[in-house]
C-alpha cells in the first residue's frame, strides 16, 4: 500500500497513464501501477512525473537497490560515500567527455563543489578512467539509453534519492558552467547560504550559447582548456520569446536564442534551467532541469547562466551520431539536429558570430547589466522590501528635486518620444550616454530599456587629466565619482547600467557594435573630443537610431561642441531633426528616414510645447525654444525692486530647484555672490 501522498500533477502533466497508475499503486497493486507509469513513458511527451513515480514506487516496494538494478545503475569507484550535512553536490551524465571533463571538475571544484555523483553512459573514450582518478568523483555506469531516461535524470533522481536529501545541487552537463552574479568573487557556498536565509530552495538560469567569430569546425578545442578561450561570444539579444514557464508556471522562461537566429524557425530551444536546487523526495527534477515544482515564492528572482559551449568543432564532429541517437529514440522536441545537419551541408564553413548579434563575455556584471543575469535578491535588500521605485512619470515630475545636473523637461519629453517612435516602428537597440555626470538623463534613459536592452555610460568620473585651458567644464568634474552616478542611478533602477570608465576617444577599444538606439554625447567640450563622440556615435546607431548632442549652442563654455555639431552638419554627416534650447537631435544619413519623419510631426503637431519649423543646411527640423523678445534699449527697462540679500537668495534658491539647464550656473553665480556679501 502507498506510504506517503503522491507528488500532484499539475493540469498540463495530468495524463491517462500517471492517474491509472496511481490508482493502482494506492489500491496496493503495485506491479500493475509499475506497467502503467511504463506504458506512459512510450506514450506520453512529459515523462518527468512518470519516473518520479517510478522512483518512488521501487524505493517503497524493493528499496533503493530495486531503484539502482531498474535503472541499470552499477557503482564503479569504491570510495567512502559518508557525505557531510553542509556538502554541495554536482550531478551530472557522460559520454564520451574526456576531453571536456578535466576542466569541468576543476571549474566546479573551484566554485565550491564538494562531491560529483556521475553517471557514465558506456563511455569508450577514457572517460571512466579520468573520473576515477578525480577523489571528489563518485561514479556509477549503466547502459539504458540516454533519452528514455528523461534525458538521464532519471538516473540523477535516483542517486539524489540515496546521497543528496536536502543537500544543495547542482546538475549540469559536461558541456556546460554554472555562472552566476559576481561568481568571481561569491563563493556556491555564499550563494547557498544566501538562498537559504531568503527562504528559496531553487535559482533559475538561462541557457547562454556560446560561439567563435570564426567557422564551428574550427573551434577546435583542446583537453583542459577553458572553453572561453574557444568560444567566448553569445548574442546580447538573448531570446525570441519570454513568459510564465514551465508545467507549475511558477518561473519566467525565455526561448530561441542565436540558434534561432541562426537556424530559423525549427530550431527554436527553451533556455530557462533550474540548475540549482534543494533537493527533497518531493523535488521533481525535468529533463535538463528544465523545470521544477517548487512553489513560485520559493525560486530565487536572482538569476545565473549556465554557458553552454555546444557550438565547437567537436559538435560537428559527433553530429551523425547525435542524430542517430535523438532518431532512434524520438529525441528532444525542442530543437532540430536534422536542422543543423542541413545547415552545415548547405554551409560547411558556418559561423555563428555576427558583429550585429555578438557580443564577448567579459564578467558576471556584463551578463547582469545585459539582463540575461539578475541579481534582483540584492537589489531588492538594497533598495528595501516596502520602497518601490519611483515610476518614470515620478521621477520625470521630481527630478530636480531628486538629482543634481543639466537636463529639463523638454528634452525629458523629447527623450521620451523617441522611444515611442522607435516601439511603434519596430526600432531595437541599446542606449549609450558619453557623459553621465550624476545620472540626471542616464536614470531616465533606464526607464526606457526594454528586457533584452541595456544603458551603456561612459564617463571618465574625474577632472584628472582634463586641461582648465582646455577644458571649459573641468570645474564641475572636482567631486564626481563612479560610486555616486552608480548609487544614484540604483535609487530608480535594480538593473544596473554597464559603466565604461574611460575616456570616449577610447570607446571603439570595447568592440560595442552597431547596437544602439539612442547615442546621447555629453562628455566633452573640446571641438576635437567632440567630433570623434559624434562619429563613434554615428557609428554605434542602428537604421533608425537617434544621436543626441548636448550644449551645441554657440555658448562661451561649449563653442567646441557648436563647431563639430555644425561642422558634422554641414558635411552631411548628421541630419538634424529637432533642437531644443540644450540639445541637438539627429540621425546618420545612411538610416531610414522613418524615424526622423514621425519625429518632426511629433514635434509639430503633439508636442506638449510650441515649436518653430526652420530650414537649416537644407535640413527640415523643429526647434523648440521661448519666443524671441522685442528689442527694447537698456536705460528703457524697469529696474526690478531690490529686496534684502537674504530675500533674493531665498528666491533662487527656488528656482534652482525647479530651473535644470545650462543657464543654471548663472543664477548659482549669482547666488553665490549675494551669500557672501558682508
């Protein structure tokens, strides 16, 4: 009779099978229930509650050595399997992986694996005989087919069942490395503890491709070799679809990827993993942990990666046999290896890498200023459970209040609109800012971001190295820091933005790509600084992208700037659309005009504030400033009543508060003058 309640299914696993074969096993006949579970395995697409069932089933009724001998699983080494309470565990199948294997236990042991529990799928390569001289390794054989056993973690929930009870887990394959936020620095065992003072028992991750810039036969890759240094790029856009995920629903899942980009539609793989887990005989574990049943509120919003490095010369290598394997057993659905046969015949020199697409792993913080990482746990702590984040419509009404710089409500409008344009024309992409100051526009620019996109900001974050000869702004710079713009900017956003702390001129060193949407130059005022940021920034934008220059008036402090904005004009380079009284917004001439038209009748005609159509260097655009006054002679006009000096510093003091622009250091200066009078 059945000891303990049956594990539910949710409406999407419930199936003929599993319920007959429950009602059996609770009835007490045992082996009926057994040949029921059995004939769902042929006939049913979602098996993971089946041999969950299975599992329980045998270790009720044979103990777990029925659970080992169903499974054909046969212990190899003889090594001491007394595993201490507090141990991290690695599960994990192989075949044929003596080249991958050294690196990968090395990897693993180095983040904070203490055992590996493997199952070798009748190896012919060496493979047993290098994990049985790993002492961390304990190792099982059996010779059951790969895919009948869910992807082989029937033969995992087995060895779990016996030696991992609430043990931490990890299972990845040979091919793959678990990476997770600040995984350089953040030990498994912090990451562990962590999960466990904030009542998780699972963290998901995504599945990241990983590829070479150069053909896949050959990324020839040799034994012990980090694979990064093989195929060290993935595509920043990292997914064609996200939702609700999995058979309990219960996490946020993403597909597609840069097989799909590459492949096309038959190749459309689910790229979410549960790698990570508490297990427990109540934790159902999918094939390639695809999913899991534990309750939403116990997976982790933190979110790792696990690099997946099957885009190899290797992978060309043992095709036909892959293809053989998934044929004969009706293989994984989620992908198409006939799709990649077919691909690599019609293109024998095939290469993943596309500069548009492609992007090199850096560090953790990349993946997490990239979206495809989250460290939304900390976040979270650090902003406080009962303080939400303002919204964009806040913080667009407090700003001045909220953060120090030079950016006003027109051009938060304007900001604002180009990003509608670009959604409603199909327009994707990052967003760069070269000079972020405190993050008054960059924190705005956050808001904009869709999921896969990303703010970039470069900023030198010092006035070290600026000339005052030279540079009219290096004044403003005496007490900036990296850390104040970062603290900043966390206040509104838990993602943070990818900070390059370099100069500008040195932006074409990080390999950014043409990748983003809007290009927004603030940095310098030297004409020579300026024309490179606007060329970079011309470079960077995408067919519809939008470059915006900061201070391109003809203003004593930034005539550097005006000479390379009408200079880039002028020669055709960058096509002015609008202008407000601080900023200058353009486009490439090579991109479409789309953008730039729906713009400027944006401009005109729904605008929240009035705007003059000019002709400029045989240009169309709209520019939004105060109406000009009338000319009127000096000794004409009024004085203005003198007040006390303390009542005149009052009333700036409130209009600084509400006045952000360029003409704000006038009213500082004088300011500044009237507190320090005697």
């Amino acid at each position: 009779m059945l000891q303990q309640e049956l594990i539910p299914a949710p409406p999407v696993l419930r199936a003929e099978y599993l319920e007959r074969g429950d009602q059996l096993w609770i009835s007490g006949r045992v082996d009926e229930a057994l040949r029921a579970y059995e004939e769902g395995l042929e006939h049913s697409a979602d098996v993971q509650l089946l041999h969950k069932r299975i599992a329980e089933l045998l270790q009720a009724t044979r103990g777990l050595e029925g659970a080992f001998r169903y499974y054909g699983l046969e212990r190899v080494d003889d090594r001491d399997l007394t595993i201490g309470p507090h141990e991290i565990l690695c599960g994990a199948t192989v075949r044929d992986e003596a080249d991958l294997l050294p690196y990968f236990l090395q990897y693993h042991q180095g983040l904070g694996i203490d055992r590996f529990l493997v199952v070798d799928n009748l190896s012919q390569d060496g493979t047993r005989e290098l994990l049985l001289k790993d002492p961390r390794v304990h190792l099982w054989q059996t010779g059951m087919r790969y895919w009948p056993a869910n992807a082989g973690t029937a033969w995992i929930e087995v060895l779990f069942r016996a030696f991992a009870r609430e043990h931490w887990c990890l299972v990845v394959d040979p091919d793959e490395l678990f990476y997770y936020p600040d995984v350089e620095t953040r030990s498994l065992r912090q990451l562990c503890d962590e999960l466990d003072h904030a009542g998780k028992v699972a963290m998901p991750a995504v599945l990241l491709d990983m590829y070479a810039d150069r053909p896949i036969r050959e990324a020839v890759y040799h034994s012990g070799q980090d694979p990064t240094d093989v195929t060290p790029f993935f595509d920043r856009e990292f997914f064609h679809w996200r939702g609700t995920a999995g058979p309990w629903k219960n996490f946020e899942g993403f597909a597609g990827g840069v097989r799909r980009r590459a492949f096309g539609e038959d190749s459309f793989p689910f790229l979410s993993k549960i790698p990570l887990f508490r297990y427990t005989v109540d934790r159902v574990i999918a094939g390639g942990v695809h999913s899991t049943n534990a309750a939403p509120e116990e997976i982790a919003s933190e979110r790792g990666a696990v690099l997946h490095f099957k885009f190899m010369a290797r992978f060309i290598e043992r095709l036909e046999d892959e293809l053989n394997d998934r044929r004969f057993d009706a293989g994984d659905s989620s992908e198409s290896y006939s799709t990649y046969e077919q691909a690599l015949m019609s293109d024998p020199e095939l290469c993943l890498y596309d500069p548009d697409h492609s992007i090199r792993l850096r560090d953790s913080r990349q993946l997490v200023d990239l979206g495809i990482m989250s460290d939304a746990d900390a976040a979270s702590e650090r902003v406080g459970e009962h303080s939400p984040l303002p919204t964009i419509d806040e913080y667009v009404a407090h700003m001045h209040e909220l953060v120090l710089g030079w950016f006003d409500d027109v051009d938060a409008a304007v900001f604002r609109a180009i990003d509608e344009v670009q959604r409603a024309t199909g327009v994707v992409g990052d967003f760069l800012e070269i000079g972020a100051y405190l993050g008054k526009s960059a924190i705005l620019l956050g808001y904009l971001l869709r999921p896969q996109e990303r703010l970039v900001v470069c900023d030198l974050f010092t006035n070290e190295g600026l000339d005052p000869d030279l540079d009219a702004d290096a004044a403003f710079y005496g007490q900036l820091s990296r850390v104040a713009f970062e603290e900043n900017y966390a206040r509104f956003h838990s993602r943070p933005a990818r900070v390059i702390q370099r100069s500008s001129t040195e932006l074409a060193d990080e390999g950014l790509g043409r990748s983003f949407r809007i290009a927004h130059v603030d940095g310098s005022h030297r004409f020579d600084v300026v024309r490179q940021d606007i060329a970079t920034a011309l470079e960077l934008v995408v067919d519809g992208g939008i470059v915006v220059v900061d201070d391109y008036r003809t203003i004593p402090h930034a005539l550097g700037v005006a000479a390379a904005v009408w200079e880039a004009v002028t020669a055709g380079k960058l096509i002015p659309v609008l202008a407000t009284a601080q900023k200058l917004y353009g486009c490439s001439p090579d991109h479409a005009e789309t953008t730039a038209t729906m713009l400027r009748r944006w401009a005109s005609e729904d605008a929240p504030f009035s705007g003059l159509q000019q002709q400029v260097a045989d240009y169309e655009m709209v520019v939004f400033a105060p109406p000009l006054q009338s000319p009127t002679l000096a000794n004409h006009a009024p004085e203005p009543p003198r007040g006390e000096p303390e009542e005149d510093a009052n009333r700036l003091r409130e209009r600084l508060a509400l006045i952000e622009g360029s003409r704000t250091w006038r009213f500082r200066n004088r300011l500044r003058r009237l507190l320090h009078r005697d």
